[in-house]
C-alpha cells in the first residue's frame, strides 16, 4: 500500500519581521516526520507562505502548531499589507500528495479547525473541499470583508464561523479567523516554445485555459467584447478544465512561454495538459520545445506521464520506476532549459531521500556483481536479454553457499560450541571460496552471451567472411554452453555445505539451511536450461549431446539433493 503523504501550505500573515517566521517554522519543525519544503515571505504583502510534507497524523499536528505559535506571536490589530487576510493564520489547507483522497484531506481539515477553535480559541472556516455549504467553497466568500468585518461577521446568522463561533472579543481582535481547507495539488507549469511571439503564446493560452477566451462581434481579436443580458463578457471556453494560463516573454531565456497552473491534476494530468498545448502550438505553426516545473510535484505525477508515452508508443509499461521517470523527463522536454534532477522536484524523494547507492545508480557499474541489490533486479527486468537466466542462476547459486556459509559462521560462534569452532570455519572457507567462484559467472554468463552478439555482428560480405563469422558464431555457443555447465557443478557443489549445516549446524539456523538448498537447486537447474537451448544451436552434435546429458545427470542430483536436505530440515523444525 503506499505510503500516504499530504502537503500544507499555510499563509501567515507576517512577512518582514524573519524572527517572528523562524519562530513559527522551527514550531512546524518540532514535529517528527516532518519535512519542511520552502518558507517564502513578501514585504509588500506581509505574507509568508509556508509549505511542508509528511503523513497525515504528522502534517496535521504541525499545522496545528504553527497556527498556535502564529496566535502568540502576530497581533492582528497592527497588520497591514497587500494581500486579502483575515487572520495571524489567514488560510491553512491540506492537500493530498499520494496514498490518501481529497476527500480524507477534507475529513481532516474539519477535524483540525475544530481543534484550533476548540484548543486554542481561534474561529475557523471551513473552505473549498472541506467546506459545509457550496457556497463557502470559495475562499473569497469565507475572507469577505476581510480582518476588519470580522466583528460583524461573527454576530451575523450565516455569517459566522464553522467552528468557533462567537462575539468579537480581544482574543479575537488579536487572532483574526483562520480559513482552514482541503484542495488539490496545483502544478505550477511553463511551456517553452520556439518563438519569441507574446501574443501568440497567449492566443495558445487562451486556447486551451478552461476560461477561454472573449467572444468578440466581426475581428476574432480586435472586435468588440459581446456581453450577455448581465453585462458579462461572453467567453468561448478553453479546452483544458481545471487550468489557468496565460502567455508572456521570458528575458532569461529569450523565448516566450504558456505559463499555466493546473489546479486539479486529477481532471488535467501534466502530460494531457502538455500534448494539448503541444497540439494548439502546432495549430499556430509553434512549436513546444520543452517543459519548465515551477516548484515541486508529486511522483505520481511522473509516473503517470511515463506510462501514457510507453503506452502511446506501443512500449511496455513493466519497466523500474526510475526508467518511467525518465521516459517523462525526454518526452516533456523537462531539461529543455536546465537540468532536471527528480531527486530535487519530486515531493516523496525529499521527504524520503533516495540513498546514495540508489542516486548512484544512474551510472551502471561496468561489472553485474557491483550493482545492489534493486539495482540488479532493476536492470534484469528491463528489456535487454542480458542479464538473463544463466546470470540469476550463478548469482541464485551464490545465494546458496551464502545462507550454507552464514549457517557455518553461526555455529562456530555458538555459545557451548567453542570446541567445534574449527569445524563450522572450514566449512565457511569452502562457502566463501564457492561464492567468489559462482559471483564471478555472473558476469561471466552475460560475457558469453556478449560474445555470441559480437560473432552475430561480424562482416559477412565474402564467402571467407561467412566463414569467419560461422565459426566464430560457433565458437562463442560453445563457450555460452560451458558456462552455466561450469554454473552447475559449483551450485551442486553448495549442498554439501548445506547438507552439512543441517544435519550438525546450528539447530536455530536451519531453515536457512533448507532455503539454500532451495537456492542451489533453482541454480543448477535454471542453468541446465541454459545449457540445453545453447546447445541447440551447436553444429557438432556429439559435443551438444554430451553437454546435454551432463546437465540432465547434475539436475537429477540435485533434484535428490535438495529432497534430502529439505527431509531433514523438516524433521528439526
């Protein structure tokens, strides 16, 4: 199940005095599991917006906090600034990132004004998703007449508070009301295009903004507005819901931009918003040569988009994360003006760094056995035949002289067992010596398949050259045939151990005894399958044949190996 993650962006009106904001942050900061995102003050407005993530429970608490450290802290009667604000803590909403509805975000953004009325004697609006009636949906209803209606507004039916209610007093007068909601991610999005045309990025913006665009009598551009019996600008929608945009010049760049907000990436995914501007673009002989992210998005964001150009271009859509990512950053044009490190964008990696083996991972180590762990089931699942089953089976035949060698190592260090120390230490030397040998197939598997390709591709302009390449096609069978053969003999060769450690080994360890003996069978027989189709392609079928009933007499071992080993694993547990 995934993890669930919301987002708070709380407004706090304050925005010149940095002791009073770092003093409300380092309050949000107490919270274990916190992350906070980015502080970000205005004079003029004397605003400071605040955005932090983690898990709801978390998140919740810490809004909580900050929105009593503001109570303390900022007295209202001495505000003043740009912005609309009716409270210390204008506006607190909740939003969802990943693994939880907007739907649960409203739940508990009403859950967490009625604690701020409650606790700390702040009234409360509910707005947007969270609000009580339709109407206070919309934040500007909740805000009318601002801090200084507040004392009509509380002794007026209908007017007052969701939580909180009462006559203005001095706490009141001190705190203002807090509008605490619940909405959808917003993605903040530029378009780059490939002109330097302002008009012309908006006509795109007005294509596809879901406001639209005037509807105008005679000239489509320079006509006069038309009106309904209201007075109202008649307008001729856009064709994306759930967006706003406009078109400007960008002086940095030198190129003009669709600048958008998505408010709602469940109706508009990044990547339909992307194609439709791209289309509009296209319909105005402009191209889109890029993706510009303002801020931070979420993963699913990317995901999303990754797996709707893999489906577009008839591709699978099994492939690891990190490769689908990737799809969405080429096929955006996210790094069309900078580069654009995922690790830095997306809101679950800051709250959950990668580590530094996973970062590292982008740069593929040039031998198997030094990729970790997800990094190798990563690169195994991806498309290329190689690494294929001949490679898991060494490296599942080196799994099971590790669990044998670990059981060894147990038992020599067991308590009462000093005087078998010796014993158990041998064992584990053989153990160590059998894993370099079946890690180092690993590679030596995939170097064999390599070398079949290398042959494949070989000139085969002149009869000589066919030649040439036929018996070196040979060749490299042969050796891609005695390779797992070799992967084989050293897997068998871990039942001994394995053997060993479950009939004398440490009684406590012998279920991984049994799960090595597993290992070891799945090794030896994957890699006889490996034996047999690369022997089917051999011309001297004497040396095919006898390679093939070589393979069959070790998979018939270990097929007795394991049943014996697994019987007396049983009989312990």
């Amino acid at each position: 199940m995934a993890k669930q993650i919301i987002e708070c962006v709380p407004n706090f009106s304050e925005g010149r005095n940095l002791s009073v904001i770092k003093q409300i942050t380092d309050e949000i900061e107490t919270v274990k599991g916190i992350k906070l995102l980015d502080v970000d003050p205005g004079e003029a407005t004397n605003r400071t917006v605040v955005t932090f993530v983690g898990e709801p429970a978390a998140v919740v608490e810490a809004a909580f906090r900050g929105v009593r450290k503001a109570g303390q802290l900022i007295d209202m009667r001495q505000h003043h600034g740009a912005h609309p604000r009716m409270g210390a803590t204008d506006v607190c909403p909740l939003i969802p990132v990943s693994g939880i509805t907007l739907e649960e975000c409203a739940a508990l953004a009403r859950q967490l004004a009625e604690r701020i009325a409650t606790e700390l004697a702040i009234p409360c609006y509910c707005y947007e998703a969270a609000a009580f009636t339709p109407e206070r949906k919309n934040l500007a209803v909740c805000r009318e007449g601002e801090y200084e209606a507040l004392a009509e507004k509380l002794s007026t039916e209908g007017k007052q508070p969701d939580f909180g209610a009462r006559a203005f007093d001095e706490g009141v007068a001190r705190t203002g009301c807090t509008a605490v909601g619940a909405r959808d991610f917003l993605i903040a999005v530029n378009y780059n295009l490939n002109t330097t045309s302002t008009r012309r990025a908006n006509a795109i913006a007005f294509d596809v903004r879901e406001k639209g665009r005037p509807v105008r009598e005679g000239n489509p551009i320079t006509g006069k507005p038309k009106k309904d019996e209201n007075g109202n600008p008649i307008m001729q929608p856009g064709t994306l819901k759930s967006t706003k945009a406009i078109g400007w010049f960008i002086d940095e760049y030198g190129i003009a931009q669709v600048s958008m907000n998505i408010t709602n990436i469940n109706v508009t995914p990044l990547h339909v918003a992307f194609d439709e501007v791209c289309r509009c673009a296209q319909n105005r002989g402009i191209r889109v040569t890029g993706t510009e992210i303002v801020g931070l998005i979420p993963k699913r964001t990317l995901i999303e988009a990754g797996r709707y150009f893999l489906e577009k271009q008839h591709r699978s859509t099994g492939i690891p994360e990190e490769d689908i990512i990737n799809i969405a950053i080429k096929s955006m044009g996210l790094d069309d003006l900078k580069p654009f490190n995922p690790y830095e964008k997306v809101i679950e990696f800051l709250l959950d760094p990668p580590s530094a083996a996973t970062k590292a991972e982008t740069t593929k180590p040039e031998k198997l056995v030094d990729y970790a762990v997800k990094a190798f089931a990563e690169e195994t699942s991806r498309e290329s035949p190689a690494p294929g089953g001949g490679t898991i089976s060494a490296y599942m035949g080196a799994l099971g002289a590790a669990l044998g060698t670990m059981v060894a190592n147990l038992s020599s260090h067991k308590p009462g067992w000093d005087d078998r120390w010796n014993e158990f230490s041998q064992w584990a030397d053989k153990g160590q010596e059998l894993m370099k040998e079946l890690l180092y197939l690993v590679d030596e598997d995939t170097e064999a398949f390599n070398r079949i390709m290398a042959a494949f591709g070989l000139p085969k302009k002149t009869e000589e050259d066919k030649a040439a390449r036929s018996a070196a096609i040979q060749e490299a069978t042969l050796y891609a045939t005695q390779v797992p053969l070799h992967t084989m003999q050293a897997s068998y060769r871990a039942f001994d151990i394995c053997k060993a450690m479950a009939e004398t080994g440490n009684p406590n360890s012998v279920s991984d005894a049994g799960v090595g003996a597993l290992a070891a069978r799945a090794a030896v027989l994957g890699a006889g399958l490996n034996v047999k189709i690369n022997a089917s392609s051999l011309k001297d079928r004497e040396t095919a044949d006898r390679l093939i009933a070589e393979a069959n007499e070790l998979i018939a071992k270990a097929n007795q190996a394991e049943k014996e080993i697994i019987e007396i694993v049983e009989s312990k547990l």
